[in-house]
C-alpha cells in the first residue's frame, strides 16, 4: 500500500510544445508500484493550457479544482470542479483555463507513459 498527499509531491513545469501556465504533480507513479495507473495532477493558471494533441492511450481525468474548458477537434465543452472526462486513444484534445483562479485536476495515465 502506499499513502501520500498531493501537498507532499513535487511540483514541476512539464516541457510540452504548445503548453502554457502549467504545473504537474506525479503522486502516485510506477515508483511507488502501482500495477496499471499513474495519477497525475495538472494545475493551470488563469490563461494556461495543455498542448492541443493526442496519444495512443486513454486519459481518465477528475477536476478537482476551478473550471475551464476540454477542446476536441472541433469543439469546446465547458467543464468544472467535481467533473470527469474520459478521453478515448486517438483522440484530439486540449485544456484550458478560462476562469481567474487555479484549474486542478487528476490525469490517470496507464503507468508506462509516465
């Protein structure tokens, strides 16, 4: 078993292309012997976003704090705390902060991306 808290993991500016205003949190990672799932938490900044991409994996993501915006490729769907989104391989997609505090959420990750 392993406990942690997300004020224990440390905070870094991932370096993603067409990113902006982000900081990521790794608190539960192949590490710490998970089996399948990384969590990661996400935090953007008033006017931040992720890159606009998409990978061969599916993203399970919990947003824990603020609201914003998830973009596919051709549309934007409004989001906010205590909202999940599953974003199936394959498929295009972005975050943004629209609001002017913080925008937290989970990103579980199959643990071999991490």
């Amino acid at each position: 078993m392993h406990i942690t808290s997300l004020d224990k993991a440390k905070k870094t500016v991932p370096v993603m292309e067409g990113a902006a205003g982000i900081l990521k949190q790794i608190p539960i990672s192949k590490e710490n012997g998970t089996p399948s799932f990384s969590f990661r938490v996400f935090t953007i900044e008033p006017g931040g976003h992720t890159p606009h991409h998409k990978h061969a994996f599916e993203h399970l993501n919990y947003i824990i704090e603020g609201n914003g915006v998830v973009v596919s490729e051709d549309k934007e769907t409004k989001i906010k705390k205590g909202d999940f989104v599953m974003v199936p391989p394959g498929e295009i997609h972005q975050y943004k902060n629209t609001s002017k505090s913080p925008f937290v959420m989970i990103c579980a990750v199959p643990k071999e991306y991490e």
